[in-house]
C-alpha cells in the first residue's frame, strides 16, 4: 500500500495515528493542508463550512466527515 498523507482538522492527531496503526494502513500526520491527500474532520466542522475546508473542496481534496 502507498503512505496517505492525512490532514486532521477538529480531530485528535494522536487517536488519528493510533488508528491507523491498529488498521495498518500506512499514513503520514501532515501540519499543513497543502500537503495532504485527504482531509479528516469531523460533522459539526464540515457543516460550519470554514475557510480549511472550502479551500481542501477547492482543490478536490477529499473529505472524509467522522460522527
């Protein structure tokens, strides 16, 4: 499998990296939403629409919305 870098707005760096270590899949916590290949957020951020998340839309980035 190939590394995913992973952006993480409103969700918990650290339960992120966990999760994905418990899962094996291979992925990179990034600081900057440019770098990203996909963007985690969770429901109550993704329907306030914030600049983050417009910009990520902008750029078909895609958004992956936990509960």
């Amino acid at each position: 499998m190939q590394t995913v870098r992973i952006y993480p707005y409103g969700v918990a760096r650290n339960r992120l990296a966990q999760a994905a270590r418990r899962l094996g899949v291979p992925a990179v916590i990034v600081n900057e939403p440019g770098e990203a290949q996909v963007l985690v957020t969770l429901r109550a951020y993704y329907r306030k629409r914030q600049q983050t998340i417009v910009e990520a839309e902008n750029r078909n980035v895609p958004i992956y919305v936990l509960r």
